[in-house]
C-alpha cells in the first residue's frame, strides 16, 4: 500500500511539474498533491517494513533510547 502511494505520488509530481496544464493553479496541485502522497507512501512502508511481531512462544527484547522492553506475543518498532 505504502509502495503503491509512493508511485501515484511521483506520477502526480510528474504530471505538475511536465504535463501542459492549462493553469498555474492546477500544476501547484498537482505538484502539491503527488509530494504529499510521496511523503505518506514513504512514511507508511517504512514502518510497516520495521514492525515486527512475535508469535505466542516466542519473545524478544527491544532496546534502545526508551530502555529496555521485552516484546512476548506482541510487535514493536525494531530500528536495526
């Protein structure tokens, strides 16, 4: 999902800023537009590419700037 956002949103860019639009209006929404889709399919597949989960016999710990934290049938960020 993450992925397919990102390449809409380069498409829209694309169109913005090369397609022959009939106002400035529309180029700047078009431009606006495909930026915000890119910024959102990028956000949205790297953290679903970061989420792990464990299953209910397994656990793991998760450390880093917020402490220590032990993950047992649950998910978390995991930033390798």
């Amino acid at each position: 999902m993450g992925f397919g956002l990102m390449v809409v949103g380069a498409l829209l860019t694309g169109v913005g800023l090369f397609a022959p639009l009939p106002s400035i209006v529309e180029k700047g929404l078009a431009v606006g537009l495909g930026l915000a889709l890119l910024v959102i399919g990028a956000i949205l597949t790297i953290v679903t590419n970061l989420y792990r989960k464990t299953t209910a016999d397994q656990a793991f710990v998760r450390t880093g700037s917020g402490g220590s934290r032990v993950v047992m049938d649950g998910g978390a960020l995991v930033i390798p």
